[in-house]
C-alpha cells in the first residue's frame, strides 16, 4: 500500500481544522454559537439576495466575483453584531446549565464544522484566482473532496453569473493529457529506425544460352 503523500496546501487545510477544533474545544460550544451563524447564514443570505440587500454595489465594480464576496463580508460583519446582541439579550433572560464536559465536546463538533466552511470558502476563493496550471489545487490530497463540497456550495448562489465567476479555472489543456502527449513525442524520438532486412537468398546466375 502506498503511503499518503500530502502537500503544502494539505497542510494548510488540515491546519484549519486543528485550529477550529482546538478553538472549540478550548471555547466551548456556546461561545461559538455567534460567529457559526454568521459564517453560515450570512452565506445563505448573501447567496439568494445579495441584489436586494446590496444593490449599490453593482455600481462599485463589474466584476460578480468583487460584488460577491464584498456583500459576504457586509452580511458577515451586520449578522455577526446583530447575534452577538441577540445572544446577550437571551443569556439574560434565559439560563442553561451544561457539565463543562459536554460543552467542550459540542464545542469541538462546532468548531470542526467552522472549519469546513472555511476551508471550503477559501478552496473556492483561491480556484478563482491562482493560475489555470498551478499545481497546489492539482496535486493535493484533500482536492478531489474539497472540488466535491465547493461545487455543491456554489450551487446555492441564485446568480448564474456569479456561480461562473466563482468556478475553479480549468487550463486549456488538461495537465494529464499533456504529459501524455510530452510522453508519446519523446518515445518517438527515442525509437530508432530498424534496418531493412538483408535476403538470404544466394544471387541466381544468368541463364546460358
């Protein structure tokens, strides 16, 4: 069995997640609870009406992918102030006891699903913007799942233009079929030309007359 070779970049990735998770499990789950929802729900939101709640940022920039994620972080921001004070007005009039345990043990599922988020966001920020053939969103361990659960992501955004804008760049060329093509040149070259075959048979003497 071969061993997992894993890349830079599924380092990063798997970074993430130890963050989160230990964050979690340090935090707890209902000092997570804010920042979850804004992560989660300002992406729904911005998703389906980002047009009706920001339309002035269409005169910003042409670009869908500016006007996109320039309205996730104004939800972002608006969603994540708007719960912290929701949630301080409800620890007031509401009391929930929890072991410390539990709490850390919900945190650490909480802060693991933080952590999917993000890395899925920026998987899909960074297919936008790094170069057709970079071989960082090619080679890694953790793409082919990543590609999964972004592309189910982008499928929440209503705008067909932004859910194009937000796509992973594909090379004109796919990198596979170009080493095929770089290997079948080089094993022509590399073939040498057979020599023709010498006849065996001895020279027939003229015929006398």
């Amino acid at each position: 069995m071969e061993s997992m070779q894993l890349s830079a970049y599924d380092f990063v990735v798997l970074g993430i997640f130890l963050l989160f998770i230990g964050r979690g499990v340090w935090l707890g789950l209902f000092r997570q609870i804010v920042p979850f929802l804004a992560l989660y729900v300002g992406y729904i939101v911005v998703s389906r009406y980002h047009q009706e709640l920001f339309p002035f940022l269409d005169k910003i920039s042409d670009n869908p992918r500016v006007v996109f994620i320039a309205a996730y972080v104004i939800l972002f921001v608006a969603t994540y102030l708007v719960t912290t004070l929701l949630g301080r007005g409800l620890a007031k009039v509401i009391q929930i006891t929890i072991t410390p345990w539990f709490d850390r043990i919900l945190g650490a599922v909480l802060g693991f699903a933080k952590a999917a988020i993000v890395a899925v966001l920026i998987h899909m920020l960074l297919g936008t913007i790094t170069a057709p053939d970079n071989q960082m969103l090619q080679t890694c361990t953790a793409c082919p799942l990543l590609n999964e659960v972004t592309d189910a992501t982008r499928q929440i955004i209503k705008d067909e233009n932004i859910r194009e804008a937000l796509k992973q760049q594909k090379p004109a060329i796919a990198l596979d079929a170009f080493k095929d093509m770089l290997s079948s040149k080089s094993l022509s070259k590399q073939e040498p030309a057979q020599p023709q075959e010498k006849s065996t048979e001895p020279d027939q003497a003229p015929p006398v007359e």
